[in-house]
C-alpha cells in the first residue's frame, strides 16, 4: 500500500501547468506514486524547481501540525531546505509534504 492510498495527491497549482519543467516534473512524480516504490527523488526535484524558479509561489512557514517547520526556523543554514519543505504542501497531501 502506498502513501496516497490514504490520501490522493492534490491538483497542483495553475502556475505549475504554466510552466514546462512543472509539468514534466509532475508527471514524473505521477508515473512514481503509480508504482510500489518510492517518490522521494521527484519530490526533492519538484521541491527544489519551485523554490528555484518560482520564490514567489512558495508557501509561507506552517503554523500548525508542522514539526519541521520549528526546526527550519532556528537553522539560517537550512533557508532552501525550508523553503522546498514548504513548497512540498503545492504538490503532496499535508501528511506525506511534512515529513521531510
């Protein structure tokens, strides 16, 4: 069974299918979650493209059921990290978005 058996994965934001890499990228970690393996990688990559070319549709720190984001906070080495932990929430369920 995998993750998003118990959740399905959220419609991505339409600024994610303005945007070609978006588009490929998704349908990447669409083709992974269909499979028994993990997605870790295209989640990373997704995370890391976002944060990247689109700063500004990344989403503001989390202020509920986040343990990460209070660690992130303290951590001015882990900017990008945080900020691709974020942007993880445009793309994942919540459940699955905050765990890394």
């Amino acid at each position: 069974m995998k993750p998003t058996d118990y959740e399905p994965l959220p419609i991505p934001p339409p600024f994610m299918f303005g945007c070609g890499e978006c588009t490929e990228l998704l349908v990447t970690l669409g083709e992974r979650v269909g499979m028994d393996g993990t997605f870790i990688p295209e989640q990373i990559a997704i995370a890391k493209h976002i944060v990247t070319a689109h700063p500004e549709e990344v989403p503001p720190p989390h202020t509920r059921r986040c343990g990460q984001c209070p660690k992130y906070a303290v951590r001015p080495d882990a900017a990008d990290r945080w900020a691709e932990h974020r942007a993880r929430d445009l793309f994942l369920p919540e459940t699955i978005a905050r765990l890394l």
